[in-house]
C-alpha cells in the first residue's frame, strides 16, 4: 500500500510539476474538486475548428489541430462526459475528426507537416519522403483509439460509416504478424473497451498476443521506458489480456517503491531530449506520469486510506 504520506508527497510533485490541466484532475479526482475546472482548462487547448492542439501533448508544442492532440482532449473528456458543456466539446472535436479522415488510409494520420514548425522530439517529426511521422507507421495508433471515440459518440456523427471502419480496424490487427508498438496496442484497448461482445470477442486473443510480444516483465528493465503490465491492465476491473497476476502486482510494488523512496517518478526516457524550447515538457511529463501513478494505484486500491 501506498502510504498516506508519500500519497501527499506525490500530490505535492504534481502540484509542483504538472500543468494546470493535471492538477484539475487530481484535484477531481481525489480531492472532490469542480469538473468544471477539467473543462475550463481543456478548453485552452481547443480551437475553433473543433480539434485540439496547443502541445496537450506534451512532446509536440504545435498550437494547431491534429488527429493524436484530438483524441486525448476526447480521452479526458471522455471522463466527465455527463456535463453538458464537455458533451459539446466532444461534438465539436468529433466534427473536426471527420474532416480530418484520410480516405487512402481509410484512418488518420497522427499530426500533420506543419508539426515541424514547433518544438518536438524526434518521434514527432514529419518526414517529407514518407509523407508522415514514424508514429505512422502503425495504423491503429491513433486511428484505433479515435474510431473508439467515434464509436461511443456515435450521435455526433454525421458523415463517417463507424461500423465498416470498426471492421476494417479489427481486420487490420488481426492480420499484423508482427506487432512492435506498444502504443498501437493502447489504442486498440481503448477501442475493446467500449465495443459490444461479439466484437470484444474477436480482439481479445489479437490483443493478449499483441502484448505477449511487447511486454516486458523484467524486473531490473521497468527503470526504462518500456511497456510493464500496469500499462495494459489500469485497473482491477480491466481485462487481464492474459497479463500475468504475480508481474502485475510486483509492478504495482514497483511503483509504490518509487514513489515512497523519491517522492515522485521521473519519465524513464531521461531529460536528453529536452532541450531549449521543449525543456518546459519534461516537468509536464513529470506531473502527468505522476498523476497517472496515482490514479492506477488507487484503481488497484492500493492507496492507504
């Protein structure tokens, strides 16, 4: 268990570090604050066109719309979605998600060329041979997690087949021999996780294999960044995917130890990257890495209370 006092010290980091969209969260989440204020601080960073940007991902600073910024303003939405104004907010993304739909890759592109016209890391740059980002190399990421929004706000949407692109989704990783992303898995978790049974049904064996071949459950590695089993299984009430029981919780130990030895977590892919212009993300990171601890630990029931 996570004792009340390194609780408070990791509240503390966040304070400190996070931005003041992570705060809201913490503050809703274990402190009974407003939703409202979730909803006033995502507001920043959406535009007029619907979509969001503004460096909500942290890791990318370009201030204008893009499909991957687009879906985690829809994923934190998605979790104050009963008050009105996030419902608008969500159809208003969901519009600019339908114009953004690229008929040849019968998905999305992650961000856009003008992406390297702004601070970003590497992973976020735009190649003019390829025509996209390495992110794009595998289509579910973010297309899969988008097609989940789309698909739980079916309502908003008023030009897209969901149903045929749901399929062609499923069909596309169940036809992957080789699966490399751990990002690409996220995002088709996301999708599982709000489709009826009988589609569940068909991801479930795709998904547990997908994670077989990525996760790590050395011990002595999960110090780097590298997909642990907390990272597929957020919860005690969330699929296993076959996730060993024993790893889980040792990964949950793990987390405890970091935060009772150092009072918060640092983003295991170091300060290297973080230079000049984009410094400022790496304290994000720290906040939002942080935050995400918590909420997964308290998820497992393993904060003391």
């Amino acid at each position: 268990m996570l004792r009340a006092k390194d609780f408070e010290k990791a509240s503390q980091s966040i304070k400190r570090y996070a931005r003041p969209l992570e705060n809201a969260i913490l503050h809703h989440y274990f402190f009974n604050g407003s939703e409202d204020r979730i909803v006033n601080e995502l507001k920043k960073y959406q535009n007029e066109d619907g979509g969001f940007g503004h460096g909500i991902e942290s890791d990318f600073r370009l201030p204008h719309s893009s499909p991957m910024a687009t879906s985690i303003g829809i994923r934190l939405l998605s979790e104050i979605d009963r008050l009105e104004e996030a419902k608008e907010m969500i159809a208003a993304a969901i519009g600019y998600l339908e114009t953004t739909f690229n008929i040849d890759r019968n998905g999305w592109f992650a961000v856009p060329k003008e992406v390297n016209d702004f601070p970003h890391a590497p992973w976020w740059h735009y190649n003019e041979d390829d025509e996209m980002t390495i992110i794009d190399k595998n289509w579910g990421n973010p297309s899969a997690e988008v097609l989940a929004y789309l698909y739980r706000y079916k309502d908003y949407v008023k030009k897209l087949d969901i149903e045929k692109l749901i399929e062609y989704a499923i069909s596309y990783i169940e036809s992957k021999e080789e699966i490399n992303s751990e990002n690409e898995i996220f995002c088709y978790i996301k999708l599982y996780e709000v489709l009826p049974r009988d589609l569940q049904t068909r991801l479930e064996k795709v998904i547990s294999s997908a994670i077989e071949q990525v996760i790590v459950y050395d011990t002595k590695q999960w110090h780097e960044y590298v997909p642990t089993p907390v990272d597929f299984v957020s919860s005690i009430n969330s699929n296993r995917f076959e996730v060993s029981e024993s790893k889980l919780n040792e990964n949950l130990d793990f987390l405890i130890n970091q935060l009772q030895s150092n009072g918060k977590i640092n983003p295991p892919w170091g300060e290297s990257y973080y230079k000049g212009d984009l410094r400022e993300a790496y304290n994000e990171w720290i906040g939002t890495w942080n935050l995400k601890a918590l909420i997964i630990l308290d998820r497992f029931n393993r904060i003391e209370k």
